[in-house]
C-alpha cells in the first residue's frame, strides 16, 4: 500500500545572504530526505545583497522565483506575487504551507486562507515590530500580524526570547506559538581553525595580530557605527588589533565614508561577500555584532561552532547562548564604552577565550544541528496534520 507523500510549500520573500536564506534552502533540501515533496518559492533580494543559490545549487534545490516579491511593500508588485503565489498552490495543492519572513509571511497566508490549505505554519527569524520604525508604522505591523496570526495554525519563533516578545505585544498568545531553533551543518567548522591564515595572508596580517569581524548584512539594522566606534577608539591604543566588516547591502557606501572621515581605513578591512565562511570563522579571534534588533544570528552560531569567541550587543536571543565557561560576551546596546571593554577584554585573555571556545563547540554543534531541526519540524507537520484530520 503506497502513501501519499506530504506536500510542502515553503515560501521566502528572498534568498538574500542571511540565515533564513540558509534556513529555508536546507529545510527544503532535507525535508526531502524525509519522504516530503517540498517545493520552495522565494522572492528577489535588494541591491547589493547578494544571495544563496549558490548554496541552493550545492543541495539540489530549485527555487521558485519570483521576480515581483521582495522586502519592501509595492502595490503593484505585491499583488502580482500574490496572483502567482495563488497559481502556484491551485497547481501543487500543498498540505502544508510554510512561509517565512514578513512580507512573504502574509501574502502566502492571505492566499492560504482563500484555498484552505489544512495546515499553515509561519516563522519569526526575527521581527521589526519594535525598534525599526516609528511608533505608528510598528503599531500597524503589529496589527497586521495579529490580523495574520488568526489565519495560522503554528507560529514559530526560533528562540524563547523573541517568542515572549512576540507574546508581549499581544500578536498571538503563548499556546500559539512553537519554539524551534536554528538548525545549520556546522559540523563543517568544526576543525575550522586548522586551515587558519588564509585571509590573514591576505591582509597581511601576522600570527599575532588579533582580528576582529563582523559578519553582517551592511544596513542600518546592523548599527555598524557602533562597531566602527570602537575600532576608532582602539586602534591607536592597540597597534596587533585589526578589524574587518563580511559582507554587503545597502549601507555600504555609507558606512565606507564614515570609515573614511573617521581616519580608520588602513586597519578596517572590507572583505566584501563570502562564501568560505568556515575560512572567515577559521580566520577572526573575535566575532562582534552591533545590531539594534536579532533573531538568533547565524554568524554567531558559526562563530562558536569554530571555537571563535562571541560580542554582540544584547538583543534578540543573543543571551541565550550564555553559559558557564562559554567564550560569550555581551554589551549594552548604544554603550559603545561596554563595546570597546569586551573587545579589549577578548584581546588581552585571547588564550583563555581560545581554551573555552574549543570547549564549547561540541555543545552549540549538537543543539543547532539540521538534523534536530528536521527532526522538529517533522513532529510538528505530522501533529498539525494529525489535529486538522489530515491522513495520508
């Protein structure tokens, strides 16, 4: 007796560098190892972005683009997606529709709720509710979301902190929500630091000067003016201590000025977009994010998972990576004094940080492992479906 395989849509407003990009295309990837038929429908990214169909060639997956959806709200455009987001779903007829990311978030379950898709799940990687805009633009998100939430059987946010906030601000209560956490293929960084020099070399660093990065998507959300802050303030104290910026976005030419009237060129290097990013995490002795808001950042995983130590202001889940013996630090956002004392603090017990980071790495590879994410998601498909009759 032959079973019908669980159809599963998932949709992203884009493929840009980024973890939900690198979330999305995995899940696809995998899900299918697990007997799912799973199709993929993303959006295109902004200017100077960059994307991950390289990583989506590398697992076999075809993404479904389409050239009309994107991050930002365009009428016109939007209702085009959505047009083509409901031809998609009257041809595949999905059992699950999964949908990822604000924009992508309600016009997939706009377009669920007109064909009664059984089950449809949506995931917070983070949220712009709060922080991001203005009073009355946040309050207008937030209650679109409410709105959404009523039209969807499971919201997942990918730590407990973003779920309370999302909690909080009355968007769904508790018994909404599900907590899943990142899944990555970190297993690769582990040895990482064995093939350390290569961007070293390249910059001509030595052995001993101490690099530290910030891998980040380049836009006002990232608060790099913090980061670059406190290069200003270190450098002429600290002649060994390097900084380097991975990555691209919008916000790039403005942040190479301010680098420029800052006087902190020949020591702040720009390594642009990169896929080696075990070479990155093999490379930095200190990996830093200045973010006014996060998820849970994927760098931050890789980092760890490298036996590299960890920065970052204290938003988004961030502080749930603390734990006793962890190369984990913390600062409060907008205090870049707090900024410059970790770094420098990083700098001056670089020995002791280096002994807990390869202490620490086993751990963080276990609990954010593709495999334990696969393994979640599949429970809660087949519960959902389970709970709505479903049978296959």
């Amino acid at each position: 007796m032959s079973h019908e395989p669980i159809r599963l849509l998932r949709l992203i407003a884009r493929l840009n560098v980024g973890g939900p990009a690198i979330h999305t295309t995995l899940l696809t990837h995998y899900m299918k190892e697990r007997g799912y038929d799973t199709r993929l429908v993303a959006g295109v990214e902004e200017r100077r972005e960059g994307n991950m169909l390289y990583l989506a060639k590398e697992k076999g997956v075809e993404p479904i683009i389409l050239p009309e959806l994107g991050r930002e709200i365009r009428p016109r455009r939007d209702w085009i997606a959505y047009k083509r987001i409901c031809r998609i779903i009257e041809e595949f007829r999905p059992h699950i529709l999964h949908t990822h990311t604000a924009k992508a978030g309600a016009l997939g379950r706009l377009a669920a709720g007109k064909y009664g898709i059984p089950v449809v799940v949506h995931t917070f990687h983070g949220h712009v509710l709060k922080g991001e805009f203005g009073p009355i633009k946040s309050e207008v998100f937030r209650r679109i979301e409410r709105y959404l939430a009523k039209w969807t059987d499971k919201l997942i946010f990918i730590s407990e902190t973003g779920r309370d906030e999302l909690v909080a601000m009355r968007v769904a209560p508790p018994e909404k929500f599900a907590v899943v956490y990142v899944g990555l293929e970190l297993e690769k960084f582990r040895d990482a630091k064995k093939s350390r020099g290569k961007i070293r070399a390249e910059l001509g660093l030595a052995e001993e000067d101490f690099l530290v990065g910030m891998v980040a998507r380049l836009a006002s959300i990232k608060n790099h003016h913090e980061f670059l802050e406190a290069a200003r303030r270190i450098l002429p104290e600290y002649p060994k201590i390097h900084f380097a910026l991975i990555g691209d976005g919008p916000a790039r030419d403005t942040i190479v000025a301010k680098a420029a009237e800052m006087g902190i060129g020949p020591r702040l290097h720009f390594l642009g977009m990169r896929e080696d990013m075990v070479q990155v995490h093999a490379d930095l002795d200190l990996c830093v994010l200045t973010s006014k808001n996060e998820g849970l950042p994927v760098a931050f995983l890789e980092a760890l998972s490298s036996g590299t130590p960890i920065l970052g202001s204290d938003v988004g889940a961030t502080r749930e990576l603390r734990k006793p013996g962890f190369p984990v630090g913390l600062y409060a956002l907008g205090n870049v004094d707090e900024l410059v004392v970790g770094i420098i603090d990083a700098y001056e017990g670089r020995e002791q940080y280096s002994t807990s980071g390869r202490e620490s790495k086993d751990e963080i590879i276990r609990r954010f492992s593709i495999h334990r994410l696969v393994d979640d998601l599949d429970r809660l498909y087949r519960a959902l479906l389970a709970e709505k009759g479903v049978s296959l």
